[in-house]
C-alpha cells in the first residue's frame, strides 16, 4: 500500500500547519483512496507548536485566560503532552501578530505579559518541564512583559514599574527578583525557535523582524536604542549578557528574556518537534512525502520546514513534493537538499487576500494535480513503489 506522510509548516496568517496537512490529505485521496497518509503537522515554535505536539504525544489541550499583546482579555491554552509531565506553550496564543489588526500592530506599546501569564499557569499547575515556542510574535520588548506576569519588578528610577511593551525599556533602572515565581528555580525550560538572530544590531530582533510587527523607521530606532539599554541592565542585574547569544533576537526578543530570566535553554524548533514526533522514522518508511508552507524562496533552504522534512527525506531516497503560496526566486540549493519539486498552489492571478481565503481549496486542488500525474505516468515506475 501506499504510504505518504504529510509533514506541512503552517501558512502564515492563513492555516495552522494542521490544516494544511488536511487539505493536502484531501488533495491525495481524492486519487489515492487507498493511501495510508500519516499527517505530521510541523511547528517551528510558532502557531499550530501545541496542537503538533499534542497530537503527535497523544496529550491534551488546556483552556488558559490570559492576554494579547495589547493586555486585552483572552481565552487562552498551553498542551500538556502525552507524558503528563510537559507543558507545550506557544507565544503566539497570547502574544501572538495574528491576534492583533494590521493597524493595532505597534511594538512600542505591545508586549509578551501574556505569555508570561501561560507560563504562570503550568508553573501554578505544578508543571516544571516547559516546552515554550516562541515564533509569530507581535512585540519586541525583550520578554519585558513575561518577566513582568512571572513576577519580577522592572523599575524605572524612582522605583515604579515601567509600562508595558518595547517604547519603555529605555526607563529601566533595576530588577527587582524578589517576588518572581517560586517555581522558577525548579523549572526546566526549553525554548523551540529555529531564528537564530542576535538581540541587537542589524542583523538583530528589532531591525529584522520590526518592520512587519508594525514598526516605522522611526521606531526603530527607539527600539534599538532601548533594546540596546535593556540589554545592558540585564547584564548589571542578573550578571548574563544576551546582547549577541544566538537566538536572543527571537520574538522580538523573548528568546534573550526566557535565558536571562528563566535561565532557559535554545533549541531548534523543528529539530525538537521532528524527535517528538518520530519524523524520521515515519518518513524512512514512506513512498513519498508532502511538505508545505506559506513562502518558499531562497532563504527556505536554511533552516525552514521545508528543509529540514527535505534533508530527512534525502538519506532514505524518498521524493519530496513541496507546496506554497508563492514560490519565488533562487531556489536549486533546495533540490539539492532533497526537494523533488516545487508548485504553488494558485491557478491563476489572485491577490493576497483571496489566496488565503481559499488556500485549504488551493492545497487539496494542487495536491490532487500532483497525485494524478503520479497515477498517470505510473506509481511503480515514477516513485519505485511496489
């Protein structure tokens, strides 16, 4: 039989990675009814880590009040995963761009408190093996707001609490740990983000990654400058400098907050996620795979989903079909990490808005095309199947 595993990425502000996996599923047995199709759902810390992550460990969700990036009320959750004894949380549940309208994007007053609140709840849960993903944010305030929710004071120079969000760590004086969570010197923290910039410079959190949570030119040079003085009294008060660790960048920066405060370890996302969810076991064993995300272009190739299910594929000689929204530019160092081939979803000019609307019917419309050319010229003889 058949056997084809679909291990998508989510399309940004569109599908979790999830439901790409469905549509691609739907794509395949409208051709191949009898496939045996595994759907991986892949996270590389941002939208969709939980449900990866509880669906492949067999684990829960939980129901979790918190926050967004503006401190509005939400209905949150975190996993807990099959082994009863991690908590998976994903930033972008609380702190998270999608969360926010396009005009409510706005880095110098949003802030990741929410994301602190969800930590405090598996800590107040009795949890201390925490799995925090850490992609899709909205902020970039160095995990300002997290550290805030778990309890530390951030004071300003006449001893007050500094506002919420990146406009106002430029007035922070000192750090007051006294009254953090009492579980934190017990917890074990595992930080799941494949970005690997620094926390300051240009190739840093803010200058990167501030323009698309709404930044101007002229924020972010506010941004900088106080990412660059944040930085410093992190190094006075808790003795660590963040300021050019790989991966403090992340989140607009909550990569360096999780180490400085919660003395967390980085990992890589996707590396992390494809052992908990044994991908290179069920790929070694497949006729062909299916990847997915929202963008392939060149910089796919370090790092990204796609890569990464590619590279896996490679060593055991399975093809590769990737989907995307758009495909463009350079993109042969992705055939030569395992790529079989590339096809964009959409079937004829449409704007942005109307692919993503329909991208679930995109997906599985594409994916049926692929699945009848392999019907067409022959499983045995296209994919070596038996």
């Amino acid at each position: 039989m058949m056997q084809i595993v679909v291990a998508p990425d989510s399309m940004k502000e569109c599908l979790s990675a999830a439901k790409v996996a469905r549509a691609v599923s739907e794509g395949i047995k409208r051709v191949f009814p009898e496939a045996k199709i595994k759907c991986i759902p892949i996270a590389d810390g941002g939208e969709g880590t939980v449900e990866a992550l509880v669906s492949a460990t067999g684990g829960t969700i939980v129901p979790c009040p918190s926050v967004d990036a503006l401190n509005r009320p939400i209905q949150s959750f975190y996993g807990i995963l099959g082994d009863g004894k991690t908590v998976v949380i994903e930033m972008a549940a609380a702190s998270g761009i999608e969360l926010l309208a396009p005009l409510e994007r706005n880095p110098l007053i949003t802030s990741t408190f929410g994301t602190g609140l969800l930590i405090k709840a598996a800590l107040d849960a009795g949890f201390t093996q925490l799995i925090v993903g850490i992609g899709g944010s909205a902020t970039n305030d160095g995990g300002a707001g997290m550290a805030q929710a778990l309890g530390f004071g951030l004071l300003d120079s006449h001893g007050f609490n500094l506002e919420l969000g990146g406009g106002s760590l430029g007035d922070l004086h000192s750090i007051d740990s006294s009254k953090a969570h009492p579980s934190l010197g017990m917890a074990k923290i595992t930080v799941a983000s494949d970005v690997r910039n620094p926390l300051l410079g240009p190739t840093g959190a803010t200058f990167v990654y501030g323009p698309q949570k709404g930044a101007t030119p002229e924020m972010l040079e506010i941004l900088e400058r106080n990412m660059v003085h944040y930085s410093s009294i992190l190094q006075q008060e808790l003795g660590i400098d963040v300021s050019h660790l790989t991966g403090a960048g992340a989140a607009g920066g909550l990569g360096a907050g999780l180490m400085a405060f919660c003395h967390a370890q980085m990992v890589s996302g996707f590396e992390l996620i494809s052992q908990l969810t044994n991908l290179e076991k069920h790929i070694s064993e497949a006729t062909m795979v299916f990847t997915a995300e929202g963008k392939i272009d060149a910089q796919t190739a370090y790092g990204k989903t796609v890569s990464g299910v590619a590279q896996l594929a490679k060593r055991y000689d399975i093809p590769v079909i990737a989907l995307a929204g758009m495909v463009v530019g350079e993109l042969h160092k992705l055939y030569e990490q395992g790529i079989t081939s590339i096809f964009a979803i959409g079937n004829h000019p449409m704007s942005l808005e109307e692919s993503k609307d329909r991208a679930s019917e995109l997906l599985a419309n594409a994916t049926e095309q692929v699945m009848r050319t392999v019907k067409g010229v022959g499983v045995k003889r296209l994919l070596h199947y038996e």
